[in-house]
C-alpha cells in the first residue's frame, strides 16, 4: 500500500495506554512512510504531553471517566459525552481516517463510536486481563480486539479477538548482555543481589511507604536498592539518597540498565510493567494498586502468580513483606523457577502482530 493512509489513534489517560498507541503508531511508520498520523486524547491529561513528544499531532476532548464515588464532576459527565461525540464526529469528518485504532482511556470512547458509525474500520487493544468498561463498549463494533491474556472471550466477541500481547520496548530483549554496563552506570556493588523497585511514573505510596520502613531490613540483608518513587514523592524520599545502599530517583529513564542489573524486582501490576517483566525475565513481588478500575492490576497479578511466575503481595498484606522477601532472596531455585516462567509469559513481537491485525482490517 503505497498511497497515502491516515491513522487515527485514540487512548491515553496513562502511560499504559499512550506507550501502546504511540508503539503502534512507530510501527506503522516504519511499514507506511508516508502514512498521516492523528492522536485523539482527552484535554489536561497526559497524552497532551508525551504524544507531541514522540512526534505526533494530537487533538484534546473535553472528557473524564465516571468517578466511582458521588460528585460534582459526575453531573457535568453528560455534557462532556456530548460534546466529545460532537468534536470526535467533526475530527473525523476532516481528517478522514482508513482505520481508527483504540488503546483505551476516556476519550477512545467517543472517538471509536463515531469511527463506527461512519463506517471506519476500528481495532481495540486491550491491555489488561480484566477490561475497562469503555473497550467492552467498543467490542460490539469493533472489527479486532487484540489482547494480552487468555480468557477474554468472557468480555468479547470470541471471533474478533487475537492474542497478541502488550507493546514493550525493544531494548528489554538485550538486557542479560547489559548487566555489567547497569551495575556500572547506576554505580552499583558488583558483588551485591540489587532489589529494583518500580511504582509507575507518577509513583505509588503504599509501596513507597513499605520500601522506607524497610530501608534498615534491606541493609541487614546486605542488598542494594534502586528506588523509583515517581515524581509526587521524590521530595518525601531523595533523603535517603544519603544511604550507602540506596539510590532513590524520580524516574529511570534507562529502563533496560534498570531490569539488567535487577536481581529481585518490586512492581505494581499495570499491564504495561507486567508485559515488560514478562520479557525482563527476572523474579517479581507483585504489589498491585487496590484503587484502580475493577481492582484490574490484581487480576493481572493473579493471572501471573496463578502460573507460579511471579509472586503476589497484596496492600492489606504487606506486614509479611521481610519474610516474603528474605525467603525468596534466599531461595535461588525459586528464583530461577520464577524466572523460567515468567519468560514463557512473553509475547515479544506483540506491536508488529498489532499492526498486522491492523492491515487485515484496512484491506478487508
């Protein structure tokens, strides 16, 4: 397909559903040079930001999910629907669009609807083991669903899904050759296990707060930490940046030295960190957020501890974090057979079986 195609792309509201749409994105260019690019975000929220970052032209809709508690905000939810079909409908009449392409988020559901009504040919991603409501919304029209977990067709309709698994950086595939280039750059003891610790980009409390009551623990245990707070809560923790053992920083910007050096990994359970460390390969406690929509990051979690490949640790359970740690630290077959498993979990190719899918429903 050598003319000219136009891609409208619409998810975001967090880095787990801008990096697989801007993934996307990156492979269909290498695919069709001369492809038009169109992101649709929702206005204040971070796709505003990172979308003009990677490149690409984006436009703002005025709305916000539901809140699940009573509020304000709610009342103005009719309007901002309204107004946001409108404005998709009027974006869509203009740029014209072959294929509409939905990540999730808020404003993927306005701007799929009106793709469908006027005939676009639409694909959905679905990054999580549970579905938010927008994608099971979506599902009835949508000509592919692409997933990341089995099981879906509980949400979908069974013949449009495709299992093709998460957008990941391709850099995580090289990690076991960078081990001692990442013990170097972060400055690290070559001699001692290191506990990497990932709570997002906008950082996780809970778990922050368990790395900090710990900090004397993981001293005893003669283990080094590599704390990523998040930046609401670098100004809380840079403290302890003072500490022999402990490097504390708002975010890592090379991931990839990151896992490489990791021995023992602390996450929460977003959909594009449990992808990454599927591929990353090394032992993980799952510390998943109880806040999110359906509770999805501990059914993520479940569905990788429940294969004996990671450990889960939830929030109402964290007092037994040093025996949970200690025993693992000090278990290296359960490492290895964490490792093992977690490994067989990867979908690596899973951007270009995206765009594969994408293509079959642009020639259709």
């Amino acid at each position: 397909m050598k003319q000219s195609i136009n891609i409208l792309i619409s998810g975001g509201g967090t880095g787990g559903h801008i990096y697989p749409a801007i993934a996307i994105a990156n492979e269909i260019k290498v695919r069709f040079p001369n492809a038009n690019f169109l992101f649709v975000g929702a206005k204040d929220k971070m796709e505003m930001e990172k979308v003009p970052q990677a490149g690409y032209k984006i436009k703002g809709l005025w709305i916000s999910g539901i809140q699940r508690k009573l509020s304000v905000d709610n009342l103005s939810f009719p309007f901002k629907l309204m107004s946001s079909l409108w404005n998709a409908s009027k974006i869509i009449k203009k740029f014209k669009p072959h294929v509409a392409i939905g990540t999730g988020g808020f404003a993927s559901g306005p701007t799929l609807i009106m793709a469908n009504r006027k005939g676009i040919p639409t694909l959905i991603q679905e990054q999580n083991s549970y579905p938010g409501i927008t994608n099971k919304l979506l599902s009835k029209k949508a000509g592919k669903i692409c997933v990341a977990y089995d099981n879906l067709e509980r949400f979908f309709p069974k013949e449009k899904i495709r299992k093709t698994g998460n957008p990941v950086r391709q850099d995580l595939l090289t990690i076991y050759s960078k081990t001692s280039e990442a013990k170097s750059f972060f400055n690290l003891n070559a001699d001692k296990k290191t506990v990497l610790v990932i709570g997002g980009s906008l950082g996780a409390r809970k778990v922050n707060q368990l790395i900090e009551n710990n900090l004397d623990f993981f001293k005893n245990q003669e283990v080094e930490v590599l704390w990523q707070c998040g930046k609401f809560y670098i100004d809380d923790y840079k403290k302890y940046n003072s500490l022999e053992n402990v490097q504390v920083h708002q975010f890592l910007n090379r991931m990839d030295l990151a896992y490489a050096c990791a021995d023992i990994i602390i996450s929460r359970a977003g959909a594009s960190s449990v992808s990454e460390l599927c591929i990353v390969g090394k032992p993980v406690i799952f510390i998943p957020s109880p806040n999110v929509a359906e509770d999805h990051q501990t059914k993520n979690a479940k569905s990788i501890a429940d294969k004996h490949a990671a450990l889960l640790l939830k929030e109402n359970e964290l007092n037994t974090f040093p025996i949970v740690f200690e025993t693992l630290l000090k278990d290296e077959g359960k490492q290895q057979s964490l490792s093992e498993n977690i490994k067989e979990l990867a979908l690596p190719s899973a951007t270009k079986d995206i765009v594969d899918e994408v293509e079959k429903i642009m020639l259709q």
